[in-house]
C-alpha cells in the first residue's frame, strides 16, 4: 500500500491475484501476504486496495471522493489500574482522508494520545474496529502489526529519541537501511532543511534542529501516515513554527495522511480539521476551508 508520488493511481492486488504487479511494487507483497489473510480471515471484502495521490494543497478542503485512509468505528479502550477501570476512550467514531492533515486537541487524559497509540498498531482497543485502507488493524496478528508499522507508518514523538553518538544523517540511514523503498537520508533531511547540518551530532544540534531530525527518520521510508504526538511541546514558539512548517511540507509535497497531537489550538490553523476531545470522546470536529501556512500561526 506504499504510494509512489510519481504515480496518480496504484493498484495493489494480491501476489497471486489475477493482476501482475509491476516489479517496482514487488516490496508491497509481504504487507499484503499478512492484510489479505486478516481480510479473508474476517469476511472482509478482498477486492484490489487502490491507494490514491491527494491532491491536497494549503487552502483546500478533502475531496469527498477521496476513500478514508482510516475509518474507526466504537472504538473503546479500558485500562485496569490497581483494580480500577480506567476508560481511555468511549465509543470513538472517526474517519480520516487521505492525504488529510488532521489536529487533534483536548486536555490530557482525554484520549488522544490512545487513539494515536491504535492508529499507529502500537496498542490495541478494547472494543470496535479501525481499517487501514480495508486492512481490520484491530484483527491484525502482533507480526502483521509490525509488519504495518514498520512500511506505512512513521512516529514523531515529544522527545527525539536521537542516537547520541551517531550523526544527523546515520541517525536518519538507521531506517534507510531497513526500509524497502526508502529516499536517501540526504534527500529526507533536504526536507526539513537541515542539508548543511548533517554531519552533526544531536549535541550539535538545537532542541528543533533534533526535532527536524526525528521527523526525517519518520518520513525516510517513505510512510503513507506520519502520527506526531506533541512534537512541539518541548519547543519555544519560533522553534516550534520551524518544526510545524517540516511536517506541512511532508503532508503537502509527499501527501502523507498525518494525525498531530498538540494542546496549543491555534495549531489547527494550519490543518484540514481539528478534532477535540473529552472524557474519551470527540467532542467536535471542525472543519478548516481557510487553512493559514505554519509560519503565520503565532502563540
């Protein structure tokens, strides 16, 4: 399910399926191997996924023809805590376009960490369902989780998580190397505007600089969904500014479906939609038709 940005229309069929996959996308197959079994396994419809480019760009409101890349249905998640049940989220229904740059807000503790937990196959619900693409996540075994995470997925999280004694590019290479069809370390820290620093240590480095970094490991492999949690909390508001201009230009020039945690509101100015939570539950969604660039948000 990787999508190529040199091509408009992908479609992924089973290796074996009636459609020859053309050699380029051949890295896709072990994915599939593992989604189709789940798919099968739970009456899910098997038919080829089709993984569209989105069109979307600073200003535009999701096309409504564009399939969601995630649909989450009566999503709950309990937790147990010195015999006490913790509710993390009560009935969450959400979908989220493809390509779609999406907010989310609220006070801590009222779920929005947990849905990211689950979009991102790190954690899994209590009660409902979440499809990627028409792959049941939910249903998916830990070994298809991880093989999940690590072809479609990237993670930026708070705190960088930089290896100390490896520069900014070999920071990045240390997903390179494993990835399948991944950019050259170079051209994801070109990305973020950070050619001329990495032959840089993360000690070299300012707090945005490294935060710049984790986000060109994340998107390095090429993932078709970036999850940021708070990766501007630890930061001033000019740095933080800087970091939020790397991720619009992910989401806009490699039309990366992206979920930003963040308890600042005047973030969802840049976003498509900002969605708040409450007590594990989505308070409101508000739709954004007048998006504003990162660099005129102000806080």
């Amino acid at each position: 399910m990787s999508i190529d940005p040199n091509r408009r229309r992908v479609s992924l069929c089973p290796p074996d399926g009636p459609n020859q996959q053309p050699p380029e996308l051949s890295h896709i197959n072990a994915f599939l191997r593992g989604a189709l079994r789940v798919s099968a396994a739970h009456g899910l419809n098997s038919r080829p996924i089709e993984a569209t480019e989105h069109p979307l760009v600073a200003g535009s409101q999701p096309q409504t023809e564009i399939a969601p890349a995630f649909r989450v249905r009566g999503l709950t998640k309990t937790y147990q805590t010195d015999g006490i049940a913790v509710h993390a989220l009560r009935g969450v229904d959400l979908d989220i376009a493809t390509g779609e740059l999406l907010v989310l807000v609220g006070p801590s503790g009222s779920g929005k960490s947990t849905l990211l937990n689950i979009l991102g196959g790190l954690d899994k619900p209590t009660e409902g369902d979440v499809f990627f693409h028409d792959a049941a996540l939910t249903r998916m075994t830990t070994s298809d989780l991880t093989t999940y995470r690590r072809h479609h997925v990237g993670f930026v999280f708070q705190f960088y998580n930089l290896i100390p004694s490896l520069t900014a590019v070999e920071n990045v290479r240390l997903v390179t190397e494993i990835a399948t069809d991944p950019m050259s370390p170079e051209d994801a820290l070109a990305m973020v505007d950070l050619t001329d620093r990495i032959d840089h240590f993360p000690s070299q480095l300012s707090g945005g600089e490294q935060q710049r970094v984790a986000i060109a490991r994340a998107i390095a492999k090429r993932p078709e969904v970036l999850l940021c949690d708070e990766p501007t909390g630890a930061l001033d508001s000019h740095t933080g500014i800087v970091v939020l201009e790397a991720i619009e230009r992910v989401n806009r020039e490699l039309g990366t479906t992206t979920a930003l945690i963040t308890h600042n509101a005047a973030i969802g100015m840049m976003a498509h939609a900002t969605v708040r939570f409450h007590d594990g539950k989505i308070a409101g969604i508000e739709r954004n038709p007048n998006r504003q660039p990162a660099n005129s948000i102000s806080w």
